[in-house]
C-alpha cells in the first residue's frame, strides 16, 4: 500500500493484478492508465516532505512547510482473509498544526490480493461521509466559511483602496480631465505609452469590473472636468457574471465605499 500511494507511476503499475496488465497490454485502443498511475502525484508536490509508516495506525503523512498543511492517511481497519487483504483508510488534513474542517469525510476501502508473490490492487471503493449529527463537524464548517468570507471582504477592501489611489495618480496626470469614470480607463496592457483611455494604473481583473468574487464600480462622475467619484464593490452574483455590464451600473448590495471630494 506504501508502493501505490508514496512511490513512482512505474511503482503503482507493479501492483496491478497480472489480469489487468495483460488486458491493457492487448487492448486495441489506448487505454488511460495514466489516470490511474498518477493517482498519489498530489502528494508528491513540490515543497511537500512525505514520511511513511511500516507500523501503527498512521501510514502517510504529507506535510507542506510553506503553507503549514499536513495531509495525513490512516488505517481504520485492517483485514487479512487468506489471500486477500483490506484496508479502510481515512484521509485527514490539517492547517497550521490545527484540523482542517473538510466539507466531508472521505474513506478509501481498498482490496488486494496476493498474486505471483505480489500484492496487487482489486479493488478500491471511496465514501464521502457527511455527519449532519455532529456539532463539531458542523461548528468547523461554518468556521471555515466565516473565515473565506471575511478573506473575500478583505480582498475587496484591498481592490477599492487601489482604485482610489490609481484615481488619484490619473487626476495628477492631466487637471482638464479630472477623475476617471471608467474602470478600463485605469487599465490597459498593451505597449503603448499610457493614455487617458489606457493609463495603466490597475490589473485586467479590476479594470475588467470582476476581481476576487466582487464587482466594482465607479460613479458619481460627470462633466468635462470630472472633480469627484464614487467606488464601490459588491459581491459577484450570477446574474453579475452573466451580465457584467448591467451589473456594474447598480451593483447588488451595499459593501465598504469610498468618496472623493472636488478636485482643489
């Protein structure tokens, strides 16, 4: 079971049944066994340190140093029944030396049978368990989404303090024009030098109106000499994403908004 999850592609084929590699030798076609060889390559991402068990409970565990994430495998249960051996195997994750709430609990049943002296993978089934019953499962998942959503609020927080200070730096450039009324007019990525359509300001994503699950705005602006502006920012809708330009002339619901005041 340590060959198949922790080592090479060419280490996983070993422990097909002699069965299966005979037909994927035969097959007319091409058969994909790239999508099963390639199974345990998330553990082996760059940055993460494996460590395997040959006794206890725990059999793998996959830990990232740079971003504090510990992958951990266990044994649940293990039955020997002559030539054949299952295992249930739980799947636990772990962020900055606390458990990570999952939105559910898997459980991996494999079945290998001894065959030419080898053992080699039968079967394998995956549960996805989710325990409604248990508070504390419950209590970590709306934690973990608490959390995603005041990490949004924050990106959208960062998005309208760049806009207000890519607002400022356009007014500076040319005082005839004032304030920008346009998001695409802050953008541009081309080559050319930065023009009161193409300034070069801010990213695709802002200028584009949809950055980080949030639509943003400018408004507020009028004349030939804009002097003040409004921004502001509301969560992306579906109607949004279908329907970009609509959205941004209203946005939906009222979120952190910044003012300008007439240029001196």
């Amino acid at each position: 079971m340590l060959e198949i999850l922790a080592k090479t592609p060419a280490a996983f084929e070993k422990h097909w049944t002699t069965t299966a590699i005979a037909v994927i030798r035969n097959a007319r076609t091409t058969f994909p066994r790239g999508e099963f060889s390639h199974m345990s390559s998330p553990l082996q991402e760059s940055g993460r340190h494996l460590e395997t068990f040959d006794t206890g409970s725990v059999l793998l565990v996959a830990h990232n140093a740079d971003t504090e994430e510990k992958l951990e495998i266990t044994v649940d249960n293990d039955d020997l029944r002559g030539d054949e051996e299952e295992f249930q195997l739980a799947i636990h994750m772990h962020q900055s030396g606390k458990p990570a709430a999952l939105p559910f609990l898997p459980t991996i049943t494999s079945t290998m049978k001894s065959d030419a002296r080898i053992w080699r993978l039968n079967e394998v089934s995956v549960t996805l368990r989710l325990p409604l019953g248990d508070v504390d499962f419950l209590k970590q998942l709306a934690e973990k989404a608490n959390g995603s959503r005041e990490s949004l609020q924050e990106m959208s927080a960062a998005g309208l303090r760049t806009l207000a200070t890519a607002e400022i730096a356009y007014a500076s450039t040319d005082e005839n024009l004032g304030y920008s009324c346009s998001l695409s007019d802050l953008g541009g990525t081309d080559e050319s030098e930065p023009s009161p359509h193409a300034a070069k300001l801010i990213d695709n994503a802002l200028a584009g109106r949809m950055r980080n699950g949030y639509v943003f705005a400018i408004s507020g602006c009028s004349g030939s000499r804009v002097n003040t502006f409004r921004i502001a920012a509301a969560p992306l809708t579906p109607a949004d994403a279908s329907a970009p330009s609509a959205a941004m002339n209203q946005p939906s619901s009222a979120t952190p908004m910044t003012d300008r005041r007439p240029l001196a």
